[in-house]
C-alpha cells in the first residue's frame, strides 16, 4: 500500500504503534530475512514477554542484518488479538454499563495489537466538544463526538506474564547456584528490574500517570507533544487518550526534515528526559512515535518509563560532562561514586547516598579517622581506574565518531565484572531507553555523529561558549575593549572578585571596568556606553549618580566618617525604615543583607531556645552564608514537593545542611511539613518576591504568616531586593502581610554597602543588652559590625529613601516601563520563534530561553538554556546594553521610554542573530 499521513493512536503495551508495516527503509533489505523470521516467530511463540525482546531487537540494526531488523519490527505493530466480541465484554464489565453509555461509537475491531494491549477507535459522546476545547481537530466535524483512542490490556496477559517471569525467575536462581561465575552478572537483580518494567505495563493506571508527567514536561516543546488522556474513561485496564495524526516512526523518510536534523531531534528529546526532567520513555522505538512532516514528535506508549531522582541525574550530567570534555580521572571517579554499586557496601550506600550527594560531608581530615568506604577501595584499586579510563578515552575520545551504545556498556560492564561490581539501578534503568533510541537514531542517520550532539546539547546547559560564537566575541571584545581585557589579565595575578569577575558558577569571560557612570549609563575604560541593566545587583534603583545622593556623599565626606560612635544619620535612617516597614518597631545595622539574615538567623533562635532548625524555601537567596546558602543555588535535591537540604557550596558544615529545613515557596505541602517540624523550627525565612517567581503569591505569604503566628514561629521577609523597589515599604506594604523581622540591604545604603534589620520590639530586643553581663550571657544574642551604621551609609542612605519616600511617582513609572520592556521583549522572541518565558513585575525581571512553564526554582534550573542567556549578554553589550551574565536584570527610575526602545532594538538584533548562530532548538 501507498503510505501517507494517517490517523493514528499511542500504541498498545508498550510495544506498537498503530499500523502493521516493516518499513520502507528495510522493504528492500534481504540480508538475515530468515533469521528475523525464525526470531520473530519464536518470540510470538513463547508470549509476550519475549515479544519485548524481540521488540527491543528491532531497534538494534548494529547487532543484526538488516533483513532481520525489519523482520523483528512487524513484532512493534502486530500481535494477535481478542475478538470483537470478547473486547466488548472486557470493556463492559470494566466499566459496568453498557458500551453505548461510554461511547457515542466503538469500533470493535482493533486498529493495532501488541504483545500486552490492544487500540481501538471511538467516539466521545460530546459532540466533538472536548476536541474543539483542546483545539486539536480530533472531532469528526459533524458533531457526533471527539474521536479517541481506546487501550484495552488484553485478557490472559497478566497470567502469562506472571508465570513467565516466575518461570525466568527460577532459572536465573538455579543457574546462581550451580554455576558462580554468573553471580556476578547480577542477572537475578536484572530479570527482577525487567519484571518490574514489564508489571508497569499492565497498569493502564501507571501508563496514564507516566503520560501525564511527560506531557507536563514537554508542554509548550517546539518539536514535541504528548496525547492527553481522559481519566474519566480510564481504569487500570483501560486507557482512552487523544486520537492521533502521523506518520509512525518506520516511515521517518516521509518528514520534510533532513535525516540528520531528525536524528539530533530525536536524541535531544532522550537527553532532554534524562537529564532535565528525570522522567524519561524507556521504550522509544519507531512503533512509539509519530511524526509529522514538518519534523515533530508525538511520544506514544508510556509503558515503560524510567524515573530519576535529583542526584540520580546530577550524577548523570556531571559524569557526562567529565568524559565530554576528556577529564578522565574525574569521569572515572564520578561514575564510581553514582553508578557503580558493591556487594560490601550497597546497604551503606542506600542509608548514605543522600547525604553525599547533597553535599553534606564532614569536615575535611574525619575521612583519616575511619576506614575507607567499599567505593574509597575501589578507587584507591589502580587496576581498576586505569581500565575503566581506558574504556572511556576509547569510546569518548579514540571512537567517538563511530560511537556505539552496546559496545560502551559491554565494555563497562567487563570492567566491572573483573572487580566483583556491578552497575547501580539507576544507571540500568535508562540503558534500555538510551540503547533502543540510538537504535532508532541509527536508522534515520546511520551517519550521525552521537557524541557530537551530546555536547551541542550538554552546551545549552553550560556558561562555557565555544566554536563560531566564542571566535566571533573574541574579536569583537579584543577589538572593543582592550582596556578592559589588560585590567582583567591584571586583576587574575591579584584579585578575585566573587561577585563580578569570579562569580560561582557564572564567571565572566569578557568583563567590564567602569570609568564612570550618570543616570542610566555606564561607561567603560575604553570609552564604550552602555544602557545599565545590571543596577549593580538592585542598589541603584534611583540609577548611578543621582544628584541627592551625590550631595549627601559629598557632604558626609566633609566629615570624619563616623563608625563605630554614634551620628544623627544612624538615628535618622532608623526611624525613616521603622516607618516604613509595617509592624517595624526597632532597627539594627549591619553592612550587608547576607549579616542582617545573620542576624536574624540567630535572634530566632534565642527566641526559640532548643529550637535548632531554621526553615527555608528552595532557590530563595539569603546572602553567602553557610545557612543561607542551603538549597539556593545550582542544586536542588529531593522530591519536588519535600525538598532536602543540600549544601551551597563545599566547606559547609553537616550539621548547618541537617539544621535547614527546605521548602517548597508556593506548594501547599510544604505548610504541612513545616507543621509536623514546627517543635524543632526556630524561625522561616522567605523572600516574599524570589527573583524567579516575577509576581507575589499573596494567598501563599498571608497562609504562611498565619500558620507561623498559630505555631509561635518567628516569620522572617528578606526584602534585600525588594525593600524599596516594588513599592516604599516592601512587599509587606503591597500584601498587608506583616512579618515578625524583615531583612534588608542594598538600596537602603543609597549605593554604598549597608545593611538593617527591622522589625518587632519583643525580636529586636533579644539582640540589645539588658546591662547585665550574665542576663546577657543567658538570653541575648550578640549582633556585631564595626563598620555597621557608619555615616557614610546611612548619610547616603537617608537620602535616597527620603527621596523615594517624597516621590511617589518613582514606582508608577517603574511598573509602566516594566511592562512596557517586557511586552516589548515577548514580541521579539515571538517573532523570532524563540521559546522565552520572561517574568517581570516591578523592575525586577527573569529571563529564561525555554519552552518550559517555571513553577519552581528547581524548574528553572532544568529547562534554562544557560549558554543561550550567557551569548546574550554579550550580544546584548556588542549593541550597547550592559546585561548581566545571570538569568536576572533590573531597570531604574532613570530609564525612559527611548532608553527601553533602544533595549528593544538590541534584543532584536541579538536574538535574531543568535537563532541564526543555531543557538536555539526550534
């Protein structure tokens, strides 16, 4: 038959498409027909559970001729089938009504039929309603209902599973026993994790709920799209879904795509799963998918899905960066300590895995003071570590361009077989979906270069620029800013600057010194202009230079710069921020927000005495504090919805990463959480507008603010950031919500560094003396700060938020040219084509090259395209705009509505240019 465009549905198991074909790209092969043959009668023979082998088979066109290859594919679309008769008594007995009830139409005659289900064709009774709801065209266009696809798991599957696999079972065992050599193969943990895989696939139940978390995942994707499922309709044997029009996978050569486009396609949506999302279709072969001719994907078949923890995929990315960029000794020891798992030490591991991977580590010299862990020998074992390097410098480096996934795990698996080890579950768990992709992949390109697009992918989620785009900034940067490039080849001989230069995890490579700069202006050593979007970190709300500010520097300056004795200014600026801040009695200073969350930090806990926990929510920034850092940076760890505490950085202490309580900001459990934990919480702290959140979730603050008060826990804001910029007064003066301390900084110094907190006069008194020294000792904390207060910065200070104070304007127009860049902006990257999801409210502003929605500051971290956000700053600043290397950026009160056009204009220069440099997927 003549192959076009035809409708279609996800497959049944976890094994088929909808259609019976071979394939054109084999149709011609004859080379091991008769092997295929004689495999795939066997398979079909013995059941479904060797269908699946067959299947998985069928995927590997290096481990088979070609002829065999595509006769093993019919077993991805045809199976025998119930009769229409026994269907309809399934499904009615399932749903305990009469077929007609369910279904305006059924067609009893299946469409396609697997090894486990079988798909049919049927109509909704809704008139074609939830089609035109869901804009996806499935109705039949008169009005007689939504057409879907029904999955029936077929009757007699679940026995014949069972028995099999009790049956492979046994064997296994009995080969462990008589033949030792095959222990070590671990193949009774292997037929155990199959027989989990092949159990999921008999839940129509888990096959939904895998479907739902992939859809989420890839909502709003480019090139990629889940059916929706109905769970109405569905029960653990059936699963009705979107029907579907495709063309299925073995007709790849129909798309108008280049086969090599389609291939990197194909493997950026297997690394996309595995390393982003932790949820990855195990099973992706061409009877799994359905594309288009324009060249996108439609995932089917959610039988087999492979979850991974955060550390599961952290250990992934990082040891697949390690060998990427050939650093051997680090790639070997990164595999060992998340893959490789030992008889001695697998029960140590499990109770301890968390706590290394999050960071929690001892303190450096316990290790000298206790045995080495079953890992620690392995590592220390030369025989060992030279071998699995040379494995890998063989498949990543010598045969990297002919790179093959059965060959690397065979010799891996050597390795580890010589030294009684083994591969952990996570690490099996995505072989099958990594190994029946490159399958896939290796039919539409048999050229394609895998190892190539893993690093063009694994690049998207680096800050490192490399190839055409580094060599085109290299010139430009040399040529614009030699100035600035000496000073940065000067300052590496006798400097590091962690905020600007150095900055963790986001260093600079082309920075800038500043000569000068007025208003919204910067301008560099070497004479270039720029239109400031950086704010320098969001004290320069009123812009560089302002004229009060300028003033009341000069004017202090004429003194002898007070410190540490007191002034006017210090007093003033107290009661100027105790007036601002609702519930703000007292004030206390410091020299930066990270000592004034200090501050906090231990107020709470003499107020709570035995209280030894403080919560906090994952991403949200406290300052650079060990405390502070849990969980606020890079790394995440844990379920979504119940965080762990992972360390910032190394050098934090095991106890301060057990002593933070991580929650979730906006999720309703983690109110739950901190209620089961509230003895043994000393205080939360919350910035009530993250960075990343781009608007203020006032129901979530006032259910906090309330659970806090019923709990007798103190309710810390940070306001460093938003203090005096969404509004005078904060966040707190927006929402009504009142917290017990509030945390601020920058932009309460007028530019210089300084920092308060504020709050109730029973908190704030537990840091001021009572006069005597043993009452002290027993119920005061010590706040300290020599430079805290100093006349500088509150003289500079008081200016600023005086002006604020007097001007209320400022923030009006703040919001009108945030909404108006931001607007601005969106257009562009529509115009473009460029997936950007912008958040902007209040001059503050978080910008993401991504399709994904951002709930959470986990979801930030997994979708962001961090190459893509780095190329724009200094494609940005080629065009004369300062934009800072990090995700987020600031406008001030001395932006116009020419300054916000010229923005516009540079963004539109620069990402048309960047999509043209092949720096988006789109």
């Amino acid at each position: 038959m003549t192959t076009t465009e035809t409708g279609s549905a996800p497959g049944p198991g976890s094994d088929t498409g909808t259609h019976s074909s071979t394939g054109t790209a084999a149709a011609s092969a004859a080379e091991g027909r008769g092997l295929g043959r004689r495999l795939r009668r066997l398979c079909t023979l013995l059941g479904p559970m060797y269908v699946k082998f067959g299947q998985i088979l069928s995927t590997r066109s290096d481990l088979l001729p070609p002829g065999a290859v595509a006769e093993l594919r019919v077993l991805q679309d045809n199976g025998r089938a119930m009769g229409p008769r026994r269907v309809v008594r399934t499904l009615e007995k399932e749903y305990g009504k009469p077929l007609g009830q369910v279904f305006a139409s059924f067609d009893p005659v299946p469409v396609a039929s697997a090894s486990i289900a079988q798909v049919h064709h049927a109509t909704l009774r809704d008139g074609g309603t939830e089609a035109r709801k869901a804009g996806s065209g499935a109705g039949n266009g008169d009005g007689t209902g939504t057409r879907v696809a029904v999955k029936v798991v077929k009757r007699g599957v679940p026995a014949s599973m069972r028995l099999h696999l009790a049956l492979l079972g046994g064997l296994v065992r009995t080969a462990h026993a008589l033949l030792p050599p095959i222990r070590t193969l671990r193949m009774r943990q292997r037929v155990a994790e199959i027989g989990r895989l092949l159990a999921e696939q008999l839940s129509m139940e888990t096959e939904r709920a895998n479907m739902t978390a992939v859809a989420e995942n890839f909502a709003g994707h480019p090139f990629v799209r889940v059916p929706r499922s109905y769970p109405e309709l569905s029960t653990d044997r059936v699963l009705v879904m979107e029907y579907v029009e495709g063309i299925r996978g073995s007709e790849f050569a129909q798309v108008d795509v280049p086969p090599r486009e389609l291939a990197r396609r194909l493997q950026d949506i297997l690394l996309t799963m595995l390393y982003l999302d932790g949820t990855c279709h195990g099973d992706m072969h061409p009877g799994n998918i359905l594309l288009t001719r324009d060249g996108r994907f439609t995932l089917i078949d959610f039988g087999i899905t492979a979850y991974y923890t955060e550390a599961e995929k952290w250990g992934l990315v990082s040891f697949n960066n390690a060998a990427i960029h050939h650093r051997w000794d680090l790639a070997v020891r990164r595999f060992t300590e998340y893959f490789v798992e030992t008889d001695a030490g697998r029960k140590k591991r499990r109770r301890t895995r968390g706590k290394a991977r999050t960071g929690a580590a001892t303190a450096t010299g316990t290790a000298a003071s206790r045995p080495p862990t079953a890992t620690e020998a392995l590592l220390a074992d030369a025989s060992y570590t030279t071998a699995l390097k040379e494995v890998f410098v063989h498949h990543f480096e010598t045969a990297s361009d002919r790179w093959s996934g059965t060959d690397f795990f065979r010799d891996v698996s050597e390795v580890l077989r010589r030294h009684g080890v083994s591969y952990t579950a996570a690490y099996t768990k995505g072989e099958l979906a990594m190994l029946s992709c490159e399958g896939f992949m290796a039919q539409i390109d048999p050229e394609l270069d895998i190892w190539e697009n893993t690093r063009r992918f694994a690049d998207r989620y680096s800050t490192s620029l490399s190839g055409a785009v580094k060599e085109r900034f290299d010139a430009y940067f040399t040529a614009a800013t030699p100035k600035s490039l000496a000073m940065r080849d000067r300052a590496r001989r006798s400097l590091v600057a962690p905020a600007h230069l150095d900055r963790y995890f986001f260093p600079s490579a082309y920075p800038l010194f500043i000569a000068g700069g007025s208003g919204a202006r910067l301008t560099d050593l070497d004479g270039n202009e720029y239109i400031d979007l950086a704010g320098g970190g969001g004290p320069a709300v009123l812009g560089r230079g302002h004229p009060v500010v300028q003033e009341a520097l000069r004017s202090a300056a004429a003194t002898c710069n007070v410190n540490a004795l007191g002034h006017e200014p210090e007093v003033a600026l107290a009661e100027l921020l105790t007036d601002a801040f609702p519930g703000a009695d007292r004030a206390v200073f410091s020299n930066s927000g990270t000592e004034s969350a200090l501050h906090a930090i231990r107020l709470c806990r003499v107020r709570r005495p035995g209280a030894r926990r403080i919560a906090k929510f994952e991403g949200h920034f406290h300052g650079f504090s060990d405390q502070a850092m849990v969980s606020s940076w890079f790394r995440v760890a844990g379920p979504r919805d119940a965080p762990e505490a992972v360390a910032g950085c190394p050098g934090t202490p095991a106890g301060t990463v057990r002593d933070t309580l991580v929650l979730q900001f906006g999720h309703p459990r983690s109110l739950d959480i901190l209620r089961r934990n509230a003895s043994d919480v000393a205080g939360v702290l919350v910035e009530p507008l993250p960075t990343t959140a781009g608007g203020i979730d006032r129901d979530y603050l006032a259910a906090l603010r309330a659970l806090c008060t019923e709990l007798d826990i103190p309710l810390v804001f940070d306001e460093v950031v938003s203090g005096f910029r969404v509004a005078y007064g904060g966040v707190q003066t927006l929402t009504g919500i009142t917290p017990d301390l509030t945390v601020l900084g920058k932009i309460i110094g007028g530019g210089l560094p300084c920092g308060a907190l504020v709050g109730t006069a029973e908190m704030i008194e537990y840091g001021r003396t009572t006069g005597d020294p043993f009452r002290d000792a027993e119920e005061r904390g010590f706040l300290g700060g020599t430079m805290s207060g100093n006349h500088l910065s509150c003289s500079t200070g008081l200016a600023a938020l005086t002006h604020l104070r007097d001007n209320p304007g400022v923030y009006a127009d703040l919001e009108r040219r945030t909404e108006l860049l931001a607007d601005g902006m969106r257009a562009v990257a529509a115009e473009h084509g460029v997936p950007m999801r912008l958040r902007a409210r209040h001059s503050v502003f978080s910008l993401a090259f991504t399709h994904k929605d951002l709930p959470y500051f986990r979801d930030s971290l997994h979708g962001v395209d961090f190459r893509a956000t780095t190329a724009l700053a200094y494609w940005m600043r080629m065009y004369g705009v300062y934009l800072p290397e990090l995700h987020a950026f600031l406008i001030s009160a001395a932006h116009t509505d020419e300054d916000v056009a010229s923005v516009l204009r540079s963004f539109d220069r620069s990402v048309g240019e960047m999509k043209a440099a092949g720096l988006f997927i789109t």
